[in-house]
C-alpha cells in the first residue's frame, strides 16, 4: 500500500517523544525503553493511549542485521504482527 517516511528523535528513558510522519493527519508520540544494550522496546501513544505491546527493535551481536517485530492490529480489529529484517552493506 505505498512507503511511509517517520521520524523520531528520542532517549531510551521511557518518556515521550513526538513522532513526525510524511503525510500524517496528526503526531504520535513513543516512548522507546532499553532491553539490553542491543534492544529496545518501543510504544506509540495515540490519542492519549499507549500500545498495549511494543514494537522491538534487536541488533545483531556483530552490528550487521537490525530485526523489528511490529505487533498491532489492523483497521478490522484483526491482530497482525510484522518482522522485518535490514542487512548493513558493507
């Protein structure tokens, strides 16, 4: 359905941060939580409602691979959860 283009600055402390998207009728916020040094948990807070699970984004040990498991539900109600796998060229 078309690329979407976000963007965030944000602390691995818990706190909100506003999320800016190309297009977006209005501005999210996340909180972003650290795991471990090489993950982080991630929320969206919509209209005031944080997600009920996190978005994670995991850093392979040698740096190379980036995974982000998205979990949400679609405009039906219908659970869905998305990964994604990015490879760093070298």
């Amino acid at each position: 359905q078309g690329s979407a283009r976000a963007y965030v600055v944000y602390r691995r402390d818990g706190k909100p941060y506003p999320e800016a998207a190309v297009g977006a009728e209005s501005i999210r916020m996340i909180t972003v939580k650290a795991v471990d040094s090489r993950t982080e948990d991630i929320y969206f807070i919509v209209d005031g409602k944080p997600s009920e699970k996190p978005n994670t984004v995991t850093i392979s040990d040698d740096g190379m691979t980036m995974t982000q498991v998205v979990i949400g539900k679609n405009s039906k109600g219908q659970p869905f959860t998305n990964t994604v796998v990015y490879d760093r060229q070298s």
